[in-house]
C-alpha cells in the first residue's frame, strides 16, 4: 500500500512539472507573438 501512494505522488509530481512545462511554453509563445506584433 506504501509503494502505491509513492507511485500516485511520484506521478502527480510528474504531472505538476509537465503542467508547468507546458505554461511556460505557452507564456513564452505569447510573449514572442507579442514582441512580433510591437516590432515596427
């Protein structure tokens, strides 16, 4: 039963640090669109 919660922590750790990936990804796509957009 411990190793199962170790398992379902580790994969919900996983899941926060793709999470994040994948917003940091997003903020870093609009803030080249945006620097796109505001070059003359």
């Amino acid at each position: 039963m411990g190793h199962r919660w170790g398992i379902r922590a580790k994969t919900s750790i996983e899941l926060e640090e793709e999470r994040f990936k994948q917003t940091e990804q997003e903020i870093n796509e609009i803030f080249s669109v945006s620097a796109k957009v505001n070059d003359p």
